[in-house]
C-alpha cells in the first residue's frame, strides 16, 4: 500500500503596484493591428503543451487570428488544445500531417529544444513562416541548420522570446543606449525559483511517458536550466553590449534535487566580451530570493528589469577635483581620504514608464508582432540573427558546464554565410 | 486577486505531492496573470485599457469567463456585477479602508458602472465598452474561477483528495480524506472569525463566504462595507455575512456575493436554479444577529429557514431586534 501524505503549502498573489488604468485613450491611434475578418491568419501548431498552449491564447487574442491545426504525440493535449480554441481544430499526431494541410499560413513550433531543428527546418520548407520558440536548436550545429534554412526558403522566422518585445524592457534599452547609464561594464542575470521544475505524470511509472513530459530533465531532449530560462537574459545582454562573447567558462550540477533529473539544478555561467564587459547568468531551483533579475551596470548607474517592469539608479556623483573640498584630520596626518561604508544602495530609483498605447503583456506583443510579420511579410526584431547568437551563446553555455573549460568561441562558431 | 491560496492534498509520496502542487499553483499564476487586475500586463487591464476605444479581441477563455460573469449580472438583475470597480474607488476601498463619497463622486462613478453598458460579441469574441472609464474588477469570481481551474488540473492528474482554499472565503473540497466523509470546514462567526458558527462537511463541493468586516469604516454610528450594491451605488447594509455551496467554486464565489446584496428573500429563487446548493446568512447587528438558512447541511442554532421567506431585507433585521413581534421568515409566506 502506498504512502499517503497530509502536505500543504501557501503562496501569495503578488500585488504589483498601479491601479487598473481604467481610462480608454480617446481619439488615440487606431489599432493598425485591427483586421477585416476576410484577412485571417490561419496557425498551425506543433507541440501544444505548457507552453504552446500560452501561446495559443495569446495568438488567440489577436484579431483575425484562428488554429486550423494541432500536432502533438502526446494525445491528451488535443483535448487541451479544443478547449482553448473552443472549436474542434484539425488534430495530427505527425507533424508532415500538419504540414500537408492546405489552410495554413504559419506554424508555431513549441517542441522540447531538441526536436526545434527538425520541424523548423520542415515547417519553413512547407512555405510556412514559423514561429519558434527559444532557443533556436540545440547545438551550434543545428542553429547553423535552421539558420540556414530560413535564409534559403526566405520565409520569416520569429524567435519565441516575449521579453524582446515587452515594453519595459525596450524602454530600458533605448535609455541605456542614449547613455543613461554610462558605459555598461557588467551584466548580472538572476532566475532563481524555489521549486522542482518537474510536472506530475498521470502515471508516475511510466518511464517513456516521463521522459516524454518531464523533457525539460533530460539531457537527450533539453538545455537545462540556460536554455530554459537564460536565453531571455542573454537575448538582453546581447541587445545591450550588440556583439557576441568571445569565451565562456561555467558550473553546474545537482545540488538539491537529486531524484534521477540529468540537467544541473543550478548553473552559472560568465561570458566575456572583448570590449571588455561580462555576462554573468546564475540560475536555481532551490532559493527564490532573487527571482527573475537582470542588473545592468554602467558607470553611471543600474537598471534593473523583472518580468513585471523596471527601474533605473544612478550613482552618486564622484569627486572629480583633484583637491580634496574639505580635509579630514586622522592621527595628525592631514589627509583627502575618508572612509565610505560600501553599503549596498536602498534608496529610491525611477521607475521605467511605459507609454500606454505601449504597454502590454509580452507574450501578446510578441505574438502580435508575428502576426503582423505574415501578413506584411515583414521582417521580425526577433529574428534568426538573434535566434543564431542566443542559441550559439546557450550551447556553448552548456559545452562549459559540461567540460569545465573556458570555450573560446571563434573555435566553435561561426555565423554561416 | 491578492489573495493567499493555500491547498492541501493527499498523494502517494513527496515527488507526487510537489508535482501536484507545482503544476495546480502554475494553473493559478496563469490565471492571475490572464485576470488580474492589478497587473497592468494582464489580458482583463488590456481590456479595461482599450475596450472603449476598440473593440478587444480576447481568447475564449477569457471570452468565456466574462460572459459567465455577465451571466450572474443578468440572473441577478445587476445585484452581482464585475463592473462595480469605480463604485468601490469612490468609497475608497480600492486600497484603502473607505470614506463617504462626496455627490460628485458618486454620480461619476456611477456613470460607468452596470453590466448592460458591456457588449460582448460571441461570433468576434469582442469586448466593448460602451461609455468611458468602465472597468472590469474581477473580485467577486476569479478566486472561484482559478480554484476550479487549480480542481481540474488535480483531477487530471489523478488526485483525489485535495482541499483547494482561496483566501479562506473560497474553498472547494476534491472528495475526501482517506477513511473520512469529506472535508471539515468551519463557517465563521462575524463577531470573531477564529471562532466557528458551524462545521460542514465537504465533498465535490465549494464553499464560499462573504462578509462586511473584510473591509469596512463607520460613519455616525453606521457601518458601511466594501460589498456594494451595483444598483444603488451604496454599500450594502444590514448583511454580516453570507455562505453559499454549491458544486462549483465559480458559482460559490459569484453567489455570495450575490446573495449578500439581494438577501434571502429574492436570494431563494437564484439558489434553486443551482442544483445541491445551500445559503446562510448573518442578518442584522453584530450584538442582535438574525440567522437565516436555505437547505444547509447542518442545523445552525436559532436559524431560521428561509424556504418561504418573502421579507426584505430591512425587515430582517428589524425582526432580529424585536424578535416578539413577528415570525422571522414566515410572515409574508403566501
């Protein structure tokens, strides 16, 4: 007889700060987003699990947008998936299925990362833009692949990374860009949670099932912890220092969840630039003190950006005369130096504000953004050059981890021509 | 929402019971994220944002969610409204503990609330507004709402003993501790909420409680709370407190809150369209309470049956008072 457990556990709805902005912009800018219902953009999916199925609500929040197909090996998510389109879409269990379907324009792909080349490369090959949520393969190799691909069928392709389009966060960069901040020397990313990152199996002994809905554990299918959650940071950083790293070192392991899992349950990795300033990304899922965090330091101040805003602080202005304004007396020795506690800075900052014919939820903006990206044929800010390098930078995160060594990256990448 | 959940449940070992806890507390993050409003980023503040300029175009679960909420407007004759937001910024209780509005106040607030002043469009899936500064304040039913979800995620998982709690006001019981009939919750007394006026037993069932000491001020000697009636624009007065159970927590939620603001007597008629549900309601003063009941489970001491109650309100509370004059209840019973 199994073992039954009495267990509770108790977390809190964050209140975040501002009231409902209960007033509508008269007479604001249409949104040019609005379409007659003529112009539909008919989506196909593969991989509708936890995160497709986000997706999939977002996508459904823009007008003139509808699922014409689902792809899943997994038959339960069919059933999910009926339930957010709230119509009985067309359901594949192969992905050329889907492909083979005549009335779809675009296909998201939300696969476990190792799968992301094969049914890219296969979706972008069908005459469909894609959709693909991050990273954008698994090895160097494999971004290499895709890249390529997307050059040769010209179809446009979408990285999945909401915060590339989340307001807060290009506010905070066009500030840090215009010099707010000074010059950027470091970068310290935080995403640190307190949990196992594991979901239930409706049966627990089923080991080909686990592999199949815990893929996120298992080296053969994931990019850990760096894939998973350090892309967005790392998409950041590359946006705000506009060059790739020149060698990476790292470390990760299992320090707490030690129940049969491959990837680390915490990693750290610093990336060098040769400019000189330094990505430094840290993940858990034993404290969450720090949260979702990115720090950016300049000389000048910090900027400090979560998932739900930002804030900017400035350093406090240093003494530039080479004359002291005022001496200090210490031991009869007549001295320009005093003591100054470097204690960590707790004062207010500004807060970055978002126009509000801007702001949004990220994961609409991005999928917005897509939409907008077929029916114009426009091309992405998301795009495959930032799928290559965050891809490249996250693999060759991970080849540290595994290694030990310092991974110099003119030797193992280079942007295919 | 900000609301604490707290959940309990029984599973085969610590893995399991984290499994289960992470993915049914994830279900209620998303739908905090998807229906809050507090969160700016939410999908409801990008509705509030823009319906009056634009009709929005939202996913049908959320879709969904609002035409069941205008559902309860409409069954309760406006008595349960979602859009009574800016009638509670007016009396101060959206962050605060309340103050009496002034007639400017009032009269703007009132401007922009009623449910028919909505139009949802099926075939689009559009919201509109249709005058400026409505808002849509899920906190009657999202905490329901995100603990049916969280119940359905459990069962899906194969759990099948849970007790789902949404800030102590909303709770749903996944059938029963092993070996036991259901679960115990306790109903609390107004004067003192540690201690309990009844304990039910719950099974495949939720509970929810609505009381004015959640957030109230007084003002020459009245006691004005944060449940308002959409209708007049007022807080609602001489109600201490309301239970309801029903099978679903969506539904529990919207109902006591709904049969706070219409009291027992129009209250019945709502009940019985549900199947299996039970009221109580705290009538009156809190040192001359009057205890009504509607097919509750257990016999609350003093309560009186509300089957053919026809009294309003304000009657109520005056039989509490004098309790020699009349037949609480039966007075008016055809």
């Amino acid at each position: 007889m199994m073992k039954q457990k009495m267990m509770n556990r108790r977390e809190f709805f964050e209140k975040t700060a501002g009231a409902v902005a209960a007033v509508s912009a008269l007479g604001s800018a249409t949104d040019v987003f609005a379409v007659p219902p003529s112009n539909r953009v008919n989506l196909g999916i593969i991989g509708p699990g936890s995160r497709g199925q986000a997706l999939m609500r977002a996508f459904l929040r823009v007008p003139g947008v509808r699922f014409a197909g689902v792809c899943d090996v997994y038959e339960p998510r069919f059933a999910q998936a009926h339930k957010i389109t709230g119509e009985d879409t067309p359901t594949y269990k192969d992905y050329r299925q889907l492909l083979e379907a005549k009335d779809i324009d675009a296909i998201v792909v939300a696969t476990p990362l190792s799968f992301h080349e094969e049914h890219v490369i296969a979706s972008l090959e069908s005459g469909r833009h894609v959709y693909g949520e991050k990273d954008m393969a698994k090895t160097v190799a494999s971004c290499d692949t895709v890249y390529r691909a997307v050059k040769r069928t010209g179809k446009q392709y979408q990285l999945g990374t909401q915060y590339h389009y989340a307001p807060w966060f290009v506010e905070a960069l066009r500030q840090i860009r215009a010099g707010k901040l000074g010059q950027i020397t470091q970068i310290y990313a935080y995403w640190h949670r307190n949990n196992d990152w594991r979901r239930p199996v409706p049966n627990p002994g089923d080991q080909a099932l686990e592999r199949l809905i815990n893929w996120r554990m298992y080296r053969e299918y994931s990019g850990g912890l760096l894939a998973e959650l350090g892309t967005h940071q790392i998409l950041f950083a590359l946006e705000v220092f506009g060059a790739m790293p020149v060698s990476v070192i790292g470390n990760g392991n299992i320090a707490y969840w030690k129940d049969g899992r491959e990837v680390p349950d915490n990693v750290q990795v610093v990336y060098s630039f040769s400019a000189g300033p330094t990505l430094f990304f840290s993940s858990t899922t034993t404290n969450h003190f720090e949260g979702m965090k990115i720090c950016v330091y300049g000389t000048g101040g910090t900027a400090v950006l979560t998932e739900a805003g930002g804030t900017l602080y400035y350093e406090p202005a240093r003494p530039n005369s080479a004359v002291p304004k005022e001496l200090v007396v210490e031991h009869g020795v007549v001295t320009g130096a005093s003591f100054r506690a470097e204690l960590p800075y707790t004062g207010p900052g500004d807060a970055i504000k978002v126009p509000e014919d801007q702001a949004g939820n990220a994961d609409f903006l991005a999928c917005r953004s897509f939409i907008d990206c077929v029916r114009n044929n426009r091309h992405p800010e998301a795009d495959e050059l930032s799928a290559w390098n965050s891809g490249v930078m996250v693999a060759l995160g991970n080849q540290a981890i595994e290694t030990g060594e310092r991974i110099i990256f003119a030797q193992h990448a280079t942007l295919p021509g | 929402m900000g609301t604490l959940f707290t959940i309990y449940l029984y599973a085969a070992d610590s893995r399991q019971a984290d499994a289960d806890f992470g993915m049914a507390f994830d279900e209620i993050d998303r739908l905090d994220a998807s229906l809050s409003n507090y969160r700016p980023n939410s999908e409801l503040s990008r509705i509030n944002r823009s319906a009056f300029r634009e009709a929005v175009t939202t996913d049908p679960e959320v879709f969904e969610f609002l035409r069941r909420s205008f559902d309860y407007a409409r069954r309760t004759d406006g008595a349960f409204d979602i859009t009574v937001g800016p009638l509670m910024r007016a009396w101060g209780f959206f962050r605060g503990s309340g103050h009496y509005p002034s007639a400017d106040e009032l009269r703007q607030a009132r401007a922009s609330v009623g449910w028919q002043k909505v139009l949802l469009d099926d075939a689009a899936r559009t919201v509109r507004f249709q005058v400026q500064g409505v808002e849509l304040d899920p906190g009657g039913i999202g905490k329901g709402y995100a603990v049916d979800q969280a119940v359905s995620k459990l069962r899906e998982s194969g759990v099948e003993s849970a007790l789902v709690d949404a800030g102590s006001s909303t709770i749903y019981a996944l059938g029963a501790p092993p070996g036991k009939d259901g679960w115990p919750v306790q109903v609390p007394r107004p004067q003192d909420r540690k201690q309990s006026i009844a304990t039910v037993l719950l099974r495949d069932n939720a509970l929810s409680t609505s009381g004015n000491y959640e957030k109230f001020f007084k003002l020459d000697g009245r006691l004005y709370c944060h449940i308002m009636d959409p209708r007049t624009g007022a807080p609602v007065q001489g109600v201490l407190q309301t239970t309801v159970i029903v099978p679903q927590a969506t539904d529990s939620d919207a109902l006591s809150t709904a049969t706070f603001v219409m009291g027992p007597g129009k209250s019945i008629k709502l009940l019985e369209s549900f199947p299996q549900a039970s009221g109580l309601w705290i009538l009156g003063q809190l040192n001359a309470e009057q205890r009504v009941t509607w097919h509750w489970p257990v016999v609350i001491p003093g309560a009186k049956e509300a089957g053919g109650f026809r009294g309003s309100r304000s009657q109520a509370i005056h039989q509490s008072k004098h309790p020699s004059k009349s037949k609480p209840g039966g007075d008016s019973h055809p």
